[in-house]
C-alpha cells in the first residue's frame, strides 16, 4: 500500500473520530498512528459504535470493526491504537483489491 493511500485512511479515520468525540477534542488531544482509542481518547463503547458505523458507512461490510474488536483479548483491545485500525482498514483493502 502506497504512504499516500495510508495517509489517506489515517485522515479519513481521524475524520470520523472527530465527528465521533468532537472537533475540539481531538484537535486538543491530536490523533496520530500511536493514539490509544482508550488511554488517549477516552473512547466509550457507544463511541465506538458511533466509530464502527462510520467505518462501515464509507468502506463498506468488508470492514467489520465489532468483528476485529471481538477477536481481540482484553489487554489487546485496552490498548488499541489508531494505527490498528488504520492497518486493519489497509489489510481488507488490499485483499478486497487482490
């Protein structure tokens, strides 16, 4: 996957997140690669919802956010991060285009 292609869905995942927590917020807190759904964003399950149906929205069924949270343990998902779902994105981009 090319750098502006990753680029292009960290934008459009910050995007989502900002409609989801707030402009303000995430332009106080910056979102990147390393931000943490929970430890940085303070992310409730509702949001993540709200995060999931974006998701969907824009990419289609083939990205299945509450199936990738599902296959996650708990210490896995505590420490999820933009950047795992950024890639989890790219991964079923790059199979749907294979």
């Amino acid at each position: 996957m090319s750098m502006s292609h990753e680029h292009d869905v960290l934008a459009e995942v910050a995007g989502m997140l900002a409609e989801v927590v707030g402009h303000d917020f995430l332009a106080a807190a910056g979102v990147g690669r390393a931000t943490r759904f929970t430890e940085d964003l303070a992310l409730e399950s509702i949001e993540f919802v709200a995060l999931a149906e974006r998701v969907r929205g824009r990419y289609g069924d083939g990205i299945d956010l509450p199936g990738f949270l599902a296959g996650l343990d708990l210490d896995r998902l505590a420490e999820l991060a933009v950047g795992d779902l950024v890639g989890h994105i790219e991964d079923r981009l790059a199979a749907a285009h294979a």
